[in-house]
C-alpha cells in the first residue's frame, strides 16, 4: 500500500510540474492573471493521478484474488489458535509398532536434522509463506518443517530417550556372537567428575604376611573412603592360572546384556513399574506376613529385576569381542599427517586414556545419544569355572606353587583364614565362602552396592584392562539409600530391591546432596578392599578377568548383626547364619580358654583369642547384645510349657529360615502342628498360621540361663568356662594318666588347686583358629594329653 502510494504521487507532481511549466511561460509573455482556463490546468494533473491510483488499487485486488483462490486451502490461522507443536495423524496398519513417543517423534527428529542439514538448498520464500499459512493438523504430510522454541526441542529430545538409535547392533542369524558398532566417541561432550582420590598402600613383605593382621592396620584409615587400593610387594608374582590353554580356550562362562544408555534412570524405573503392575492390589506385607502364602511367590516378581541373559563365550572369544568394540568405538580417523609418523605411535596416539574413558562414560550415563550395549559376566562361580589362583585341591599346583597355595591373600584362603569368623560357616549352605569372577569389557559396570550381610571384601585384578571404582564410606549409608528413595519411590514400597539396584547414579550428583563420592583406579595385579556397609560401584575400561572374596574378622560383628536385623526388615534371604558364627566363635573361645588354664597349652592357635575377650572384647560384647535382644523376645511371646529344645542337626544340612521375613533360625524358631514343615522366627510367630496361640510350640538350641553361662565364660570367670566345656563341648576328664605324655607331665588335683588361675588374664585372649584345626588339635590332646584329675568340688 505505502509503494502504491509514493507511485501515485510522483505522477500528480510530474504531471503538475509539465502542465505549469507551460502555462507558466504563457501567462510570463501576455502578463495576464488567471483565469478559469488557467485553473483547469492547474487541477488536471491532480484528475489524472487520482485515475492512475484507481487503475493501480484495482489490479493489486485483482492479484490478491488470484492468490486467495490459489491458496484457498491454506487460510492463516487466528491468532491463539496457532499449535505449539505439529503431529501427524496416521492409522497404523495391523503390525506396526509405536514407540512411546508415536510416530512422529521419530519424524520430527528426523525432518529437524534434515532441515539444518540441508538449508542451503530450501527456498526461502517458499518457506516464508509455509510459515505464513502453517495448518496445525497435518494429514499424513511427512516432509513438514516446524518452528519451534529451543526449549521446546531440548524437552522433546529428553522426552525421545527410549527411542535412540543403535549405536550397537549384536549378533546375526549365523553368528550370536558378532556385533556392529556404529557409534563413536564423542570427546567433546565428557562428562568427568572432580573427585577425591581414595588412598593406596604398598605394604611390605613382612606386613604382607599377615592378611587380616595389615588389613587391620590400615583400616581406620580407609573408613572415611569406604575403599581403597593395595599393590602388594614386588616379590609377590602369584600365577593367572586363567592363561592356561584348557581355560583360556574351553571353559565358557555366561554374560549378562547392559544397556549403557539406561543405566542411569529409565531402566530402573521401567523394571519398577513392571514389578508394581505384577504386585498391583497386593500390600507387600500382606503378602508376605499376614496371608500365610509363600514369600519364594512374591520373590519370583523380583527375579526379572536383572540385566536379560546373554550369549556364553570363552576368555578368548570374549576378548576378541571386547577389543573390537573398544576399538570400533575409540576409532579415530588417520590424516595425511599421520602417514609420514611411526605407525606404531599413531596407534598410541589412538589409544583412549583411561580420563577419556571415564568422561565418555559419564556422558553415556548422564546424556547419551546412541543405545550402548555391552556384555559382562558377573559372579561367575569359582567352583565351576576355576580360580585364577592356584589350589590346594590341586596336586599339581601344589606342587608348582607351593608358596602361593596356602598365602592369605590367595582368595580361595581368604574367607576361612584365622580370624575370620567365616571360618565357622559351612561351604554347603552358604556362598560367600566362594570367591567369585567378574569379567568385563569396555564399560561393563558395577552398578552401586553394598557387600552382602556388610562384609569386607577383597578384588584381585588378574589380568587386563583397569577399572575404576567409587566409594561411599558406611557413614553415608543412610543418607545414600534415603536419596535412592526419593529419586525412586518404588524402592520405599519394596525395600528389598536396594540390593537388586541396576541403576548408576553419577557421581556429580550424590556430591551435590552432600554425600562424598571417592574414586580409584585398579591395574592388573592389584586388590581393592572395600569395607563393611561401604557402598561402591565402577565399570572397566576394557577387557578384563577379576576374582573377589568376602572375609569377617571380629569387628565385623557390629556390622553383622545390623544387616541381620536389616534383612529381616526387608524380607531378603541370607547367605549365612550371623548366630551360627557367634555362637561357635564364642564356643571355640572357651575351648581355647580351658586349654590354656588346664593343659598350658599357650599355642598361637590358643592364646590368639586375647583381643576379642574379656568383659570388654568385641566378642563379648556381641555375644551379650544378641542374648539380650533373643531373651526379650523370649520373655514376651512364649512360656516354658510352650519350648521344646532344638535338634542338634536342625540346620545341619539345611539353612532355616522364617518363612515370612527370612530371618535365620538357628538360635530359636516358631512352630505349629498344622504345617510341620513351616516355622518362622519369634517376631513373626502370631503371623505363622490361623490357628490358636496356645498350639504353637517354640524351638530353643539354648535355654537363656545357658547363653548367660557363656557370656560370662567369655568374659574370664572360670567356673563358667569349666561348666560351658563339659556341658556343650564335650571336654571330660578322665582319671587315667596317658603312658605316651606321663614322663613330660604329672599333677594331681591339689597341684591343680595350688595353681593360680586368676594369674591367667582373661581379657587378653585374643584372635581364632580354623574350626577344623582346633578340633583336632583338641581331640588328640583329650586322647593322649589329658592327665589332669578334676572333681566336682574342684569346679568351684
């Protein structure tokens, strides 16, 4: 309109100009006024233009309604009624899949990719009035350009995660174990944490000696970190018994399937979701505790909170998949640069640092843009596939190795070494006596966990690539699960998931809600150990064989009997009995105690209980917390008439545990005639069944007046030591004097007396022998031995 109307302007004034320019000249030459001729001329011009203007109005209309009836079908939208965002209405046919965001998520990133990468070539003003007369419904026109905010588009994409593209495709028809790797490295996006290292010892050959004795030492260091790193002394070159040709090449191991990419929310809250939908209209503790039914039924909707089952390999067909993913992966491409260098350094240039890794993995985790999926295998058992560490089942490594089959660090020793109250549990009914393999690949991960039943655990690094690890020391334990909680609130509904976490939260994050994160790298030849209640997690840097083992020296006994007391609260299984140890732990104490003040028999095996008893050792103190606690419960749910004693064998030869909440049975358990074969712990009695409270019987292995004796055996008062060892150990005394020891040892009963017990210290007994050892060492001192006559009245 403005272009029409400067256009009709410059007429009137030309038209003007021409016309009073002649007339102008005329009226100079006659000197005459004007008159009406003259203003006839003078207002020609301004007809005329006022004509042009018309003329020019009516052929702009007349363009107008050619293009309106062009573009009748693409009227501009009022305003308000403009769509946010497009979408694309389409009837799927019978097969099709959608995915969680349909089809035009897909789509919309698609064309938003297309469209950067192709604006060169896009018309401009076929674009502009695309825009001028957007529809806000398209019917199935797929090449449709949307203009949207930023945070528009970044919402959508986090909203796409589920749908990413492969970046790594496995397996074909001929050949499960192949793969395709179509992502790559991205090195400008990395995600690195900033976190305090954890601290690493090199402990000597003499510290070395000794496991529990060094890990002793440094663990007051190590509880503010929950973890660190011990590289043993140059001298100590165990052998990789995985390197041998019949393991490396035929033993077959399986792996589990991980999705990188989901590791740090989705994959978990899906699973959640799932597990909710099985459970729906059913309370966990109605289900558990007050139906009567089964828990194995309610734990079978947790056994797919896993990663899914993969492919088996052999070490080596597992290693070759490893270093062509890596490979594939860290890609880089060769300049013209490059071809006039050492072949050998570009390779090395190549070669992804472990800081590279580590910051592409935390990109995948917090932010990724492909599906990531790698393969591990993890807890692989030991008694299947092999250790890396040689035997003493095996004659031949015995032979060979003679120095590294009975070494403490050995993890086939580790758990039943003296003074590891593991000592005490039998290999047929517990798993945590076996070490156990981990073998991985690049970014295989250790998803955050906490060591059954809160035990120390000890990693070796027999081979390969580092992994990195983080530690959270046990005094965050709380704040740790109570931040899991919150983020996933299905946890607080079945609280026995936390042990089943296939989440990987970042790091950065638990710094921000103020829970220390400590981080350390382990190399080939190298062990980590991880203290009781530390939660940890990691992930390799590329192929590499493991094997861990867990350990119980005394002071894990605090530790021990609160993951008892947690597990039952959260109805999970146990791998061990807690009392079962205690209680033998404490027998085995008095049997040291009665050799000492009866046969002088100052062994190692004997005198290495010092630290542990006496009114203020850490056995003591356990043993009198847990008699408490189990008298309590006694007092309040049954009488005398209701209690039977306990089988000698009861859980012998099978773990018992309470049918609703797990917890073991082996000091006391609940019972009734109407299912024999049920029993549950004393908290949980009322719950056993419908039937009348005064047909429940109760099973005690001890009255409360017996675990008192012991108690008090252990803290030095020799009348009960005298007492506990006749009455549940077995140590009589016979009157004969054995031929084979009488000319080394001669004395009568007033010798005896005359000898002065109260000398002996009781409080300083310290450290436990082997079960197995002991026994028999006391069992041939009773044969051959024995040569003390002790009467009744000399008890006292």
């Amino acid at each position: 309109m403005q272009l029409i109307a400067i256009r009709a302007f410059t007429c009137f004034f030309l038209l003007h100009f021409i016309c009073s320019s002649g007339k102008q000249a005329e009226l100079y030459e006659d000197g005459l006024r004007l008159d009406t001729e003259n203003r006839l001329a003078i207002w020609l011009p301004f007809t005329l233009s006022v004509l042009l203007i018309v003329l020019m109005g009516m052929e702009r209309m007349g363009t107008c309604v050619k293009k309106d009836k062009v573009d009748k079908d693409k009227l501009p939208i009022p305003p308000g009624f403009v769509s946010l965002t497009s979408f694309t209405l389409k009837r799927l046919r019978n097969g099709e899949e959608s995915c969680s965001s349909s089809t035009f998520g897909s789509e919309f990133v698609s064309e938003l990719a297309q469209m950067d990468t192709t604006s060169n070539i896009i018309d401009p003003t076929k674009l502009k009035k695309h825009l001028q007369c957007r529809p806000w419904i398209l019917q199935n026109q797929l090449n449709h350009i949307v203009e949207e905010s930023v945070p528009e588009r970044l919402d959508m994409k986090h909203s796409l995660n589920t749908c990413l593209p492969k970046g790594v495709t496995r397996g074909c028809s001929s050949c499960p174990e192949c793969q395709k790797v179509n992502a790559s490295w991205r090195p400008q996006e990395a995600h690195m944490p900033i976190l305090e290292e954890a601290p690493t010892f090199y402990p000597t050959e003499e510290d070395f000696k000794d496991t529990l004795k060094y890990v002793a030492s440094i663990r007051p260091q190590v509880e503010q970190y929950g973890i660190c790193r011990i590289i043993p002394p140059l001298s100590w070159q165990p052998p990789c018994l995985f390197k041998e040709k019949n393991i490396w090449e035929t033993s077959r191991f399986s792996t589990r399937v991980q999705r990188i990419d989901e590791l740090q929310n989705l994959y978990s809250k899906r699973k959640l979701a799932g597990i909710n939908e099985k459970m729906k209209g059913k309370r966990r503790r109605t289900l558990e505790r007050g139906s009567g039914e089964d828990p194995n039924k309610a734990q079978c909707y947790f056994e797919d909170f896993e990663f899914e089952r993969g492919p088996e390999f052999t070490l080596e067909t597992f290693k070759k998949y490893a270093d062509y993913f890596r490979r594939q992966y860290f890609y880089k491409k060769i300049t013209v640069a490059d071809l006039y260098v050492d072949l050998n350094y570009i390779q090395k240039l190549r070669e992804p640092s472990i800081e590279n890794i580590e910051g592409e993995y935390g990109r995948i985790v917090a932010n990724p843009s492909e599906e990531i999926e790698v393969l591990y295998g993890a807890d692989t058992e030991t008694r299947v596939f092999g250790s890396g560490f040689p035997s003493s089942s095996n004659s031949a490594e015995t032979c060979d190795y003679p120095e590294y089959v009975e070494s403490g660090w050995n993890l086939n020793n580790t758990p039943k070494l003296p003074g590891s109250l593991l000592a005490f549990e039998s290999s047929s009914t517990s798993s945590v006596l076996l070490p156990r393999l981990n073998i991985g690949m690049c970014f295989s991960s250790h998803c955050w966990k906490v060591e059954e039943h809160h035990l120390h655990a000890l990693c070796y690094m027999h081979l390969g690539a580092p992994r990195i690890w983080y530690g959270i020391p046990r005094e965050y334990f709380l704040k740790f699960e109570s931040f899991l909680k919150k983020n996933f609130p299905e946890l607080s509904e079945h609280p026995e998931l936390l042990h089943r976490l296939v989440t990987q939260l970042s790091p950065s994050t638990l710094k921000s809600e103020g829970i220390p994160v400590h981080r350390c790298v382990q190399y080939p030849k190298e062990f980590v150990l991880t203290l009781p209640g530390a939660y940890f997690s990691g992930f390799d840097c590329g192929f590499n064989c493991s094997e861990a083992a867990n350990f119980a020296p005394f002071d894990w006994l605090s530790q021990g009997q609160n993951a008892a007391e947690l597990y039952s609260e959260q109805g999970r299984k146990t791998s061990m009995s807690f009392d079962k140890l205690l209680l033998r732990a404490a027998m085995e104490s008095v049997r040291a105690q009665w050799e000492l003040s009866q046969l002088r028999k100052n062994s190692a095996d004997s005198l290495s209980w010092r630290a542990v008893c006496g009114k203020d050792g850490v056995l003591t103190k356990a043993l009198k917390t847990r008699i408490k606690q189990e008298g309590t419960r006694r007092e309040y749910l049954c009488t005398s008439s209701q209690s039977k004693e306990m089988d000698h064998d009861f859980d012998f030869k099978l773990k018992r545990e309470c049918v609703l909440c797990q917890y073991d049975l082996h000091l006391s358990a609940a019972v009734c005639p109407c299912s024999p074969n049920r029993y549950s712990c004393l908290n949980h009695a009322k719950q056993l069944c419908s039937c009348p409270w005064s047909a429940r019987f109760f099973l005690f292995r001890y009255k409360i007046t017996d675990l008192n004796v012991l108690v008090e055996a252990l803290e030095g008062k020799l009348s009960a030591v005298y007492k506990w060892a006749k009455e549940n150990i077995g140590l009589a005394f016979h009157s004969h004097v054995s031929t084979k020891d009488n000319s080394q040892v001669s004395e009568t009963s007033a010798e005896v007396k005359k000898r002065k017990f109260d000398a002996i210290d009781a409080a300083s007994l310290s450290r436990l022998a082997l079960e197995k050892k002991m026994a028999e060492n006391s069992s041939s001192s009773f044969r051959d031995d024995v040569v003390v006559i002790l009467s009744d009245d000399d008890d006292e």
